[in-house]
C-alpha cells in the first residue's frame, strides 16, 4: 500500500472530543422518552443480566495499555492529531469538500489498481473501518499539509512531501511544554502539550481504536466476568475482596519471581516494565475475578466436599493431573512435498532423526543436538523440555501421547532416557524422550487441582464466553 493510504490507515479512531467545528447552540429538543442504551452507542458489550459502558472498557484499556511503550506511542500520536485539529482551529484553515472528494478518489485510484478491492468503501468494510472516521482523517490530512504549507512558507503548488510534513509538525510539537499526567490518571488530565490538554475520556477513546480486537473481546468478558460472579456473592464485603485480590497477587507474585526466565526480577518491576502498578493491577478485573471465584468455591466446598468430588471423578482428575512423565521433544519442520519454505520432506527429517538417535546415550546428548537441530523454538529454549505430560494431556498430540504411556505401560522397569519416534506432525517431525516419573500427587496437591476446575467450572456457568456479544460483533 503506498504511503498516503497507509498513513491515513494508521491515524485510529479520532473522536468528538478533537473536534474542531463550532456550533451555535441548538434550541432546546423537544422531550422524547429515554431510549435503553444500545449496543455499539452506548454499550460496549452485553451479556445475560449484565451490560458494559464503553467508559468502563475505556477504564480498562487505560490501566492495562495506556502506560505501556505501545500506548506511550499512540499517545504522541493521539497529540499529533490533536494539535493539528487546534492549530487548524486557531488559524481559521478548512478542508473543502472539493479537497476531501480529490483525496477520495485518489486513495480509490490506489486500491482499485493494487487489486486490494473493487472500491475505497469496499476495502474500509474490509478493514472494519468506518466511512465517516476514515473521512475525519481524511480531512486531518489535508489540514496537515495546509498547515505545513503555511508553516514553511510553500505555496499551494509548491511540491511538499510527506516527510517535510512530518517534519514540520515534529517541530511544532518540539517546540511546545509537553506535561504528562500521573498514571492512572485519576486527574483526568493525561497529556497538556502547549495550551492543549487530552483528557483521560478522549486517550481511552483513541486507545480503543489501537488495542487489537482480541484483546478488546477478552477486556469486555473480563470486565462481565467479574460482575456476574460478584452478582452470585451479595453478601461479600469490598474489605473481604480486598484482602482476596492481595493472596491472588502473591500467588501471581510467586510464580513469576519463581520463572527462571525473568532471572530474579522483582514482581514489580515485572510490572513497571510493561507500564502497569500495583494500583492497577489490584482493580484488574481478571485478578477480581480469579479472586473472588476462589472465596466462592472456599465457601460452598471444604475438604471433605473437595475430597467427595475427586472421587466422584477420579478418572477426569488423575488422567488430567495424575501421574506423569517429563518429555524433552526434538523437532524438525518438514513438509509433504519440499519447497523453499521447507526444502525438507518428512522422508528427509525421518531419515535425519534415525542418524541422530545412533549419537544419543543420555539427556545431555539430546539437549545438545537440540540445540543444534531442533526447528521449535519455545522447547529448543529449554533445551528440548516440554513438560509434564499425563495421560490425558494436552501438551502433545495424541498419537505421541498413546504411544508413549503404550511403551510406558508396557515396561516392568523405569523408562527414563528412553528414545521414542520420529513422530509425523502437521509440519515436522518429532523425537521424543522420555524423562523423570512423577508419582501420583498427595491429596493436598490434588485438592488444588479439583479447586482450580470447581472455580473454571464457576466461571464457564457465571458468563459462558458465548454468551457475550459485543459492538465488534455488529
């Protein structure tokens, strides 16, 4: 896509609080009755018994994005197109609707002849961009390059390039007091920028715009979620949940600073690196929900019911979270018929999996052609361990699965070290062997396990994801 199209594309949403037409004030309407807030208008997402505000999912965005490198940037752009709506303002420039009809048909002219789509509405239908946002930017462009024009004395037929446009509003901008509010912005004051404020409503609007689409879905269930199961509690006092969300931060807490990964990186500054607090995080409505899905099952299930449940589904339980083996996996891409994507054929990778297996006597044989070979690189970071696998896990296709409890259940004696494969997978290869056994978990492990599916069962029954429809859906 050439760079006006591409540029324009990028601007986001721009939203009413930018806008830059003066009205008189209108008379008074006459009085209708009040409508029920409607999805797409009012109402971000509806679900059974429950309805969310954009200005709730806005609320969110902020706390999770906004302080984030990604928001910082959209921020700054979010400035830029602020202070050319109030620099156009101020000095009385207007895009004619003969200028907007020029730049439509250029734009059309662009994606007719690239193939992209039949028509410009055609491709922003595509894009799931609206007609009437996408000609506010249009018409930002224009007030953009008058602007630059006037700015560096260039007459209207003068040539002026995109860069020498960026250029000029990057000095503008440069040479304006910029003031950044305090996040989260409670203030409401995000960003003064010379004599021009953005509000914290108008960044969580242009923020919306910014955040892929499923991240948006999972904020508005998120945010549903956490309603429905507080709507099963009446009862639970904000000093109780308080104290919830503190035992599911620590747990959170311990986990991270027990990933080798983060190599011993305080939880809080796991936070700050992606521009989040604690303040945040403790209104998260994930963490509230995980929290007080834990108080609800503490409530109507103790030991003795948490013990009458694994009995009841004992099959379920110890053939999700029963004995296992630990597996270290070896894999090669490989494809049916080679290409340049994959010169390799699975006969090929076969072949080169068998001539590995004659140099391997021990895991540390594996680990180092793992390093070496293997094409999967989650594994290959940890020198071919996957993890645990059950008999009933997921981590590993089936037919790996079967054979290797086949081979397991087969031996009298211990399997580790065990070389099993190659395996055909939809793209390569894989070797596997077989590590450490892991016992049956005592009871006090497995409680915990049938406390975790109690509480996923909670919140499949509270707000099924089905069950949630949002403006993204219309």
């Amino acid at each position: 896509m050439k760079p006006l199209i591409t540029s324009l594309l990028a601007l986001g949403s721009l939203f009413a609080a930018v806008s830059t037409a003066a009205q008189d004030t209108p008379p008074p309407a006459p009085q209708v009755p009040p409508q029920e807030p409607r999805l797409g208008v009012e109402l971000a997402a509806i679900g059974p018994d429950c309805q969310l505000t954009f200005e709730e999912l806005d609320g969110l965005l902020l706390a999770r994005h906004g302080n984030s490198p990604i928001g910082q940037e959209t921020l700054q752009g979010l400035a830029q197109l602020v202070l050319v709506e109030k620099l156009a303002e101020d000095a009385g420039i207007i895009a004619s609707r003969a200028e907007l009809n020029v730049k439509w048909r250029a734009l059309e002219e662009q994606i007719i002849s690239s193939g992209t789509a039949a028509s410009l509405d055609e491709y922003l239908n595509q894009q799931g961009i609206k007609r009437k946002v996408f000609q506010r930017h249009l018409r930002l462009s224009i007030l953009h390059e008058h602007l630059a024009r006037a700015g560096l004395g260039l007459g209207p037929d003068d040539p002026l390039s995109g860069e020498q446009q960026s250029r000029w509003l990057e000095g503008v901008v440069g040479g304006l007091e910029q003031v950044k509010g305090e996040y989260p912005w409670d203030s409401g004051i995000v960003l003064t920028i010379g004599p021009y404020t953005i509000s914290r409503e108008t960044f969580g609007e242009y923020l919306r715009g910014s955040v892929p689409n499923d991240q948006l879905r999972a904020a508005c269930y998120e945010l549903l979620l956490a309603e429905r199961i507080a709507a099963r509690l009446p009862d639970l006092a904000e000093d109780t949940i308080d104290l919830a969300v503190t035992a599911e931060i620590d747990r959170r807490r311990k986990v991270a600073e027990s990933n080798t990964t983060f190599q011993g990186v305080a939880y809080e500054q796991l936070l700050q690196a992606q521009g989040l607090s604690l303040v945040t995080v403790r209104r998260d409505p994930a963490i509230r929900a995980a929290a007080m899905a834990r108080i609800f099952v503490d409530r109507t299930h103790g030991d003795a019911a948490l013990r009458a449940i694994y009995e009841e589904e004992r099959t379920l339980f110890d053939t999700l979270y029963g004995e296992g083996h630990a597996i270290s996996v070896l894999v090669l891409g490989a494809v049916r018929y080679a290409n340049e994507l994959n010169p390799r054929t699975y006969e090929a990778a076969e072949s080169e999996i068998e001539a590995m297996k004659e140099r391997i006597e021990g895991p540390k044989d594996f680990a180092r052609l793992v390093g070496l070979h293997s094409d999967e690189p989650a594994s290959k970071e940890r020198k071919g361990f996957l993890g645990v696998i059950t008999r009933g896990s997921h981590l590993v296709p089936e037919t790996v699965r079967e054979a290797l409890w086949k081979h397991i259940d087969a031996q009298s004696e211990s399997s580790e070290g065990t070389l099993l494969g190659p395996f055909r997978l939809q793209a390569g290869v894989l070797l596997l062997q077989i590590g450490a056994h892991r016992p049956l978990p005592t009871w006090e492990e497995m409680s915990a396990h049938v406390h975790q599916e109690l509480r996923r069962r909670l919140v499949n029954d509270a707000l099924p994801t089905a069950a949630v429809s949002s403006w993204l859906d219309l």
